[in-house]
C-alpha cells in the first residue's frame, strides 16, 4: 500500500488534547569538545548502553563536521551486516555516499583474500580530498570477533585523514589510538537537566530528578514528557516518581507517556509493536490508517519515542526498546487473535513488496500455516534451498506443521534437500521415491512440481552416487533457460550439478559443456564458491578422460578459490585436497599424496560430503596402506569407512567400499569360488549402479574367473567391458581393463594379442602419467612389459620413454616385493655386461655351467629376448642391474 503524506513543516506537533510538546535537545557542548579535541586518536568509542544519546550525539557531531568541511559517513549496522563483506560492502557505499569527490559509481570488493580486500578499501580511501569520518552506529547488532577482526586491520592500513566512530553497548576489542566516552562520561550532568526543562526546576526537583534517573538521558526525557502533559504539576514530583522503588524507572515512565498520548498514536504504537521497523506504507497496511504518517511525525518528534532509520525518515522509524516492550505486553494482553490479525496483515504487505523471508516470518508468527506454506513455495521451495543454503531454507520452513508436508508434495521436496544436507540419505531418497510415484499417477502434474522433483533428484544423484533419469536432466535445463527474468547464479548451479549428473552416466562431452556453462554463469555473478565446486566437478571429468595433469591443475584452481574466498572455504579446501591425493597417487606422487589423503579423509567424515569424494579418499587410503603395510592392513584402513556409511546409512558407499574390499582380498588370495563371487556381485542390478561400480565389479568378476582357471570366460567379459568403457570416453578405468585382458591373453597362450592390449593401455597412460595400475600388477606385469619394451617392436617409438618410466618404477616400489630378475640373475646379468660367456660365469659363480643355462634361459624369457647383448642393454636401461 502506498500512502500519500505531505512534507512536514517545523519541530512543532500538536498532541495531548490540543496542548502541544515542542521537542528539545539538549546542546552537549563539554561532549563535542571531548570528540574535536580527540587529536590524533584514530577511533573513537561511544560504549553506553541504551538511552544514552549516543545517535544524538553523533548526528550534532557529523552536522558540525560537515560544515567544516569534513565529510562524514554514516552507517547504521544491523544483524545483515554481520557478515565481513557484506559490512565491508555497505561502509564503502556509506563512503560513496558521503563523499564529496564521489564518482557515483559504487568500487566492487575483488574477489580476494580477506587482507586483501581490506587493503584495496584502505587504497581507495587513501584517495579523498577531504577528511573522512566513519559513524558506525549499533555496531553491537552485528558485532563478532571475525568483524572486530577487520576493523582492526582497517583502523591499521587507513591514513590519518580517516577516522572512525563506533557506537556500541558491549566491551570491542578494537584498541588501536582510542579516544572512548562511556556511560559515565553520557550521563547528563545537573546543569544539562536544567537545561532541558528550561531551567524551570527548583533546585529540589533537579535534585530528585538527578538522584531518581542517576543522568540516564532517556529517564530524563520520559521524566519531562511525563511532567508536560496537563495537570502533571499538580501532583508532587516525590509522588511521581515514587514507583521507582518498586520496579523499572523506565517501564513506569514508559506507561505514563503511553497512558497519556491521543488515542490514535497509542493504539498506532501498541498495533505496532511486533514490527522492527516502522515503515509508513508498512504501518498503513497493518493499521488500516493511510494516514498515519502525521502519528508518526507526531511521535518522531517526542524523541523519546521514535528516531528515523539513518536518520531519513523515508527509511522508516525504530521504536526505543524500552518503549517497545511496554506496548508489546500491551498487545499480548488484547488477546491472540487480534496480533495474529496485525501479523497476517505484515505477512501479506511484506509478500507484496517481494520480501517472502519477513513475510514467512510473520506468517509463521500469525500461527498461519496455509500462508506460511504458499510463502514457502513462492519463496522457491527445494530452489531457496540450493540458491540461500541449508540453514535458510531449514529457517523458512521449520516452523511448519506436519500437515503442511503431507498436503503439499513440493514442501516434502523441500524437506529432500534439508535431509540430504543432514546426511539422511535414506529418509531423502524415500521421500524422492513417494513423491514420483504419486507423479506418475497425476494425469496433469504441475510444472513447478515437475521441477522441483527434478531438482531433488539432481540433488540426490550429486550427493549419493546414483544416476538420475534424463528426463529429469532435460526439465531442469529447460527450466533455467526459460525464465522469464534470468537468474544466472541459480542457471550456473543448475549446470554444476547437471556436470556431475552427466559424469555419472558417462557422458563427458555433455558433462564438459555444462562446466562451460556453469563457469559462464558464475563468472557473471562473481560467485567464488560456486566457480570452486565447478572446477571440482572439471576435474572429475578430465581426471576419467585420462588427462590427470589437467585434473590436478583444476583442483588446485578449485583449492586456491576456496583458500582466498572472503572468509576461507575450509571444507572446500578439504574437497579439493581429498581430490588432489588421489590424483597424486595415480601418477606414483606417493609422498605427495600421502601427506594430503588421510588428514583431508578425517575432516570430510564431519562435514558435507558426496559420493565421488570419499570413493576418492578410501581408495586412495586404502592403495596407500598396501604400500605402506600390505593389502591386510588396507582391509583393516576401510573399517573407518564401513562405519561412517553405516551411520549415515550411505549405502552406494557401503556398496563401494564392500567392492574395494572384495579386490584387496582377491589381491592377497583371501577368496573362496563361489561365496566369495556373491561379495562381490550382490543383488543390484537395477538402474541405480553407476559405471563405476559396473566397471570395478566386472574387473573383480574377471579376476575372478582366472583364479578359478576360466580364462576363456575372464577374456570375453574383459573384453566386452572394456568395449563399454572406451564408448562411454572412460579411458581412466579402461587402463587396468586392458592390463588385466593382456594378463588373462597371456595365461591363454595369446602373448601377441596381450601386448597389442598392454600397448594399448600404456598408450591410453601416457597421456596423464598414469603409472598406478601398472604398478599395483606388480610381478605379473612386469615380464610382458619388458617384452613389450624389447628394441624394434614395431609402434613403440612414442610411448618407449613412458614405457621404460613404468619398469623402473616397477623394480623400484614392486607392491609384491619381488623384483623381476632375482639376486642370481642379476648376478649373471652383470657378468654378461663384464663379457664373460658360461664357463667363466661359473666359474665365478662357484656353480655348474648347466645352472647358468637355466638361469640365462629364465633371464631371456623375462626380456623376451634372446640376445645376449640386447639383454644387457635393456638391464641396464631399466636400472635393473649397474654400468661397468
């Protein structure tokens, strides 16, 4: 409702039945001193609390600044602006404001550390022509440790033609040059009281005024209000304020004023007294009254009533708490029903002007539940939860009851992404389930529910590991491009989550457009975290296409975003390490992957996780154990992870870990046919496995089937595997497919066939550096790649020098233990380096030259060579034995 008020003329308002009450300030010119005379002083704190005048002081002070050419800044701090860059954010615009060399356009805080920021603030500040002082006022309604933090590194890197003043009520820790006036120093003395009552008081009645309110300016002022209003006189001052023994000087004086204003600025004050503010338009829709702005220009003018927002009464007006208070238990006392009325009023107007945080506030107050739901869903539902977090989405709906959800399947997707943030998977994915059944039964279900189902399964699949219907994917791509009114932040969240989505089908192309799409889209709105969480997601994507160097550099962009994010993204940071371990290992970074993996695998158990992260971080911490201590103390490094997916009843990554275990136990023999084969295929052969899970299964099912000596079998679905995984552009997983084809060819007597496969498989490596599934095969490998490296194999030029990287790795940290060539060969081998022939080498040896021919025999098969020289080389090339 919009209300027209003519401009109010003069400090003069009528009241009290016709009598008037002319506002008085009082002129606190030994207060005013003490500020000009601050000299060097940096800062200066006004700590009283309420009823002070300290925003009275303050606005005389800046008034008289200005007109010595000072300019001054104001900024009145609410519980908003407790958040370091958006304080930081609204003291430059109050700079902008004030500034008489402003440009007009408003500097944009970088996207930096948080020194960083406060440094570029103080550069710019540096550039005023005049002197600048800040007025922080209410600084307690936002007041932190982090936000006295970034005072402090203000009050340091600002110059001395920047000064600061900060109203509070509670101790800062903001000691830097400090000038501090406390209550003490506010209160009023005797000749200020006599001052405001225009020196009319007997000397008695000062007395009893100073004793009775002990200077405390707002006492003083309801104490005059009180005695202004007709026939106050004729009552004896001690009778007057005699209540004063027994309770609140302020409550008794506050029911004075109250008792004795017109009728109409009573009942506007008590109608009003659940608001923070008092808005006109706000106050008219509640009230009823479109004019009430004259009550509260009357009121305003009172001082002790009401005081303009930043001084402007366009902003509106605040109610002293005090006040407040009294009026409120007056409209508690009126009954439930009639300040639920005045709440639903709030609730609709606030719903008009497009705030549906405060309108759902008031509704839920109001006790409205049908309201309260319907603001709930124009907020957005499960989309206020993905674009504002968790936490206001649980404030938005928590005080909901239960039949809201149960008549309303959009709260109860709302509630999906509430449960998934919590870890309750399994509460989140039934919800999910009910929820598309009772779609598919609707013979016309309505667009925004066809959304946010879309969305909470999206959201469900990011998280859990499951793959989520296309159908899904392409409602929740149309719906963000066809907003009327684009809103990119929520389109560059919509395409990090369809990223993750596509990896999960193995669709990377599709994948890598939607990183493209989202890096866009987040650029556009400056979003940090959400340019972070994207290059997790881009790594992801290159790490299974096989480029590994490119996984690392986007996670190390992601880690650097996180790190340098206005106040620091541990869990990102977290995220990104967990990431970077695993990719470390895969190119044999042992140390470096072991430094980062199980202190980043510790801190994801307590915080926000997703399916991808931890498989990263359990297998990555498992394959670390083997080299460290053996496959058994890699099973035992898994129980931590059975124990947390038991917890949060994770069972895609009970299921993995349950794979993960089965492959270290078939590494160390521990398998027994047939029981062993249940393990590791479990019932699941639905829709919700992903490839990963298929690819690893049928990788264990093979090796598997060798153990049992069905190498024919192992063959075919190796191979058919493998298929499936080169189409789907899974060159990662497809490594240790083809080395594994290339073991089970060999067995079959098909060495030529299993060297075309490791070939492939080496080639497929080389461009990531992936040398970990080589030497996870240890021993077993390690003969067909020598043979592979033999000198004049056709094709090898281009990956001979990877080649020869992942031998020498082999001999050097063989998870097995075992070298290729044994203590006597190597012995032999550098005898045939020294040119001695069979005799000699016996001779030398002190054993039969027909032991030398076995030996020589086994060496040649190992090399697949037959040459003695080419032997050497080749030894010698791979480090394996020393250089005469």
């Amino acid at each position: 409702m919009q209300v027209n008020r003519p401009h109010r003329q003069g400090s003069e308002i009528e009241a009290h039945g016709g009598s008037s009450f002319r506002t008085r300030r009082v002129h606190r010119t030994r207060l005013l001193d003490r500020l000009n005379a601050a000299g060097p002083a940096h800062l200066t704190l006004l700590r009283a609390p309420a009823g002070y005048g300290k925003s009275d002081l303050l606005a005389n002070w800046a008034r008289a600044l200005r007109a010595r050419d000072t300019d001054v800044a104001w900024l009145e701090v609410d519980e908003s602006l407790g958040e370091p860059l958006r304080f930081l954010g609204a003291l430059l615009a109050s700079a902008l404001r004030a500034r008489s060399d402003s440009t007009g356009t408003r500097p944009l805080i970088p996207e930096a550390s948080l020194r960083d920021a406060i440094a570029w603030i103080a550069d710019d500040l540096a550039t005023a022509k005049r002197p600048l002082l800040f007025i922080i006022d209410d600084y307690d309604r936002a007041r932190s440790e982090a936000l006295d933090a970034v005072l402090r590194d203000l009050l340091r890197q600002t110059g001395p033609r920047v000064r600061f003043c900060i109203a509070c009520q509670a101790e800062t820790h903001l000691s830097h040059d400090v000038l501090e006036l406390t209550a003490r120093d506010m209160r009023f003395t005797d000749a200020e009281i006599a001052a405001l009552f225009d020196e009319t008081l007997t000397v008695e009645e000062l007395s009893r005024i100073s004793v009775w309110t002990e200077g405390w300016p707002v006492a003083v002022q309801l104490v005059r209000q009180v005695l202004s209003m007709p026939h106050a006189r004729e009552q004896p001052l001690g009778e007057l304020l005699a209540a004063s023994a027994k309770g609140d000087h302020a409550r008794h004086l506050t029911e004075q004023v109250l008792r004795n204003l017109p009728d109409a600025q009573r009942e506007l004050l008590i109608a009003t007294a659940f608001l923070d503010v008092l808005q006109v338009d706000l106050v008219a829709a509640v009230t009823g009254n479109e004019e009430c702005w004259r009550d509260l220009a009357a009121l305003e003018a009172s001082t002790t009533l009401l005081t303009p927002v930043d001084d402007d009464p366009a902003q509106g007006y605040r109610c002293h708490r005090l006040i407040r208070d009294v009026m409120f238990r007056q409209l508690r006392r009126r009954g439930r029903r009639e300040l639920s009325n005045l709440q639903r009023a709030a609730a609709t107007w606030f719903r008009q002007e497009g705030d549906l945080r405060q309108a759902m506030r008031f509704a839920a107050d109001a006790g409205d539940s049908d309201l309260a739901a319907q603001l709930a869903l124009d907020a957005g539902g499960i989309f206020y939860g993905v674009q504002h977090g968790a936490p206001a989405l649980r404030a938005l709906i928590e005080n909901l009851p239960a039949a809201s959800f149960a008549a309303e399947p959009r709260l109860r997707l709302a509630q999906v992404f509430l449960l998934i943030k919590d870890g309750r998977f399994d509460a989140a994915g039934d919800i999910t389930r009910a929820v598309q059944e009772q779609v598919q039964r609707d013979p016309a279900p309505g667009p925004l529910l066809l959304r946010d189902l879309a969305m909470a399964a999206l959201t469900f699949s990011v998280y859990v590991g499951v793959r989520i219907d296309s159908q899904h994917m392409t409602r929740l791509t149309a719906s963000a491009e066809d907003r009327a009114s684009p809103d990119y932040w929520l389109n560059g969240v919509v395409h990090n989550m369809l990223c993750v989505a596509h990896y999960r089908v193995s669709d990377f192309q599709q994948a890598v457009s939607a990183v493209e799409a989202a890096d866009y889209y987040y650029t556009l709105v400056a979003s940090s975290n959400g340019l972070g969480h994207m290059r997790l997601h881009a790594g992801l994507v290159a790490m299974e296409q096989g480029d590994i160097n490119a996984a690392i550099a986007s996670y190390e962009r992601a880690r650097a975003i996180f790190a340098s994010a206005i106040y620091g993204d541990e869990a990102g940071c977290v995220m990104a390490d967990l990431f970077l371990a695993e990719a470390f290992y895969v190119q044999g970074r042992i140390d470096e992957s072991r430094a980062l993996c199980a202190p980043a695998l510790r801190f994801a158990q307590g915080a926000e996780c997703h399916y991808e992260l931890l498989v990263a971080g359990y297998r990555t911490l498992s394959a670390l154990a083997v080299i460290d201590a053996g496959t058994h103390e890699a099973i035992r490094a898994l129980g931590d992870g059975f124990a947390y997916a038991g917890r949060r009843r994770f069972v895609e990554l009970e299921h993995f870990l349950s794979l993960r275990r089965a492959e270290l136990e078939l590494a160390a023999g521990d398998h027994a046919g047939s029981s062993f084969r249940a393990v590791i295929l479990p019932d699941r052969r639905d829709d919700r496995a992903g490839w990963l899970e298929s690819d690893l299964a049928q990788l264990l099912e093979a090796r598997l089937l060798l153990a049992d000596g069905d190498v024919a079998e192992a063959v075919l679905l190796l191979e058919r595997q493998y298929d499936q995984a080169q189409r789907g552009g899974r060159v990662r997983s497809s490594i240790p497919l083809l080395i594994q084809l290339a073991l089970a060819l060999d067995a079959q007597g098909a060495r030529d066939q299993a060297l075309i496969k490791l070939h492939l498989a080496v080639r497929a490596a080389q461009k990531g550096s992936i040398v970990a599934p080589f030497l996870e095969q240890g021993r077993a490998l390690l003969a067909l790649l020598m043979q592979l490296a033999r000198p004049g194999r056709p094709g090898m030029d281009g990956e001979r020098g990877f080649l020869d990287i992942i031998i020498r790795r082999l001999h050097e940290a063989d998870p097995a233990g075992a070298p290729l060539l044994s203590e006597r060969e190597q012995e032999i081998v550098q005898l045939l380096a020294a040119g001695m022939n069979n005799k000699l080498m016996a001779r030398d040896l002190g054993i039969s030259p027909e032991t030398v021919r076995f030996h020589l025999k086994s060496i040649y098969e190992k090399f697949g060579v037959s040459d003695r020289r080419i032997v050497v080389e080749l030894a010698q090339q791979r480090g394996l034995v020393g250089r005469r």
